[in-house]
C-alpha cells in the first residue's frame, strides 16, 4: 500500500497503480469524458494514463468538467 494526497485528502491505495488503475481503484470510469488528471503538478494526458505509473506521496488532482449556469 501507498499513502497518495488526492484532491487534498489523504488515502491509502494499492502500490505501483497507473493512472487509469488508480482512477478504478476509485471508483470513477476512466473512460468518462471531460476527466483530467495531475500527478505531482502535472497534467497526465489520457493516451498515457496506462503507461503513467502513480509514485508513493504522489499529489493527484482529479478534475471533472461539468456545465452548467
């Protein structure tokens, strides 16, 4: 296991995750569109997010884009 800060929390995660792993690991569909994701202040493209691995500590925000008013 792994400690990551996502989106400013704290969790605990399986070790050695790739992005698009991680964002399974959570719970999120990793092919839903209008999901962006940065690990340690940088912007993973989706192309990459299976060969992306996730270092321990790392940051990770996950943003989804929404419409609305």
């Amino acid at each position: 296991m792994s400690t990551l800060r996502i989106n400013g929390e704290a969790r605990e995660v399986p070790a050695d995750l790739s992005v698009r792993d991680l964002l399974s690991h959570l719970g999120r569909d990793p092919e839903q569109p209008g999901v962006a994701v940065a690990v340690n202040d940088r912007v993973v493209r989706r192309a990459l997010w299976d060969e992306t691995a996730v270092p321990a500590d790392a940051r990770v925000e996950i943003i989804t884009a929404s419409q609305g008013g």
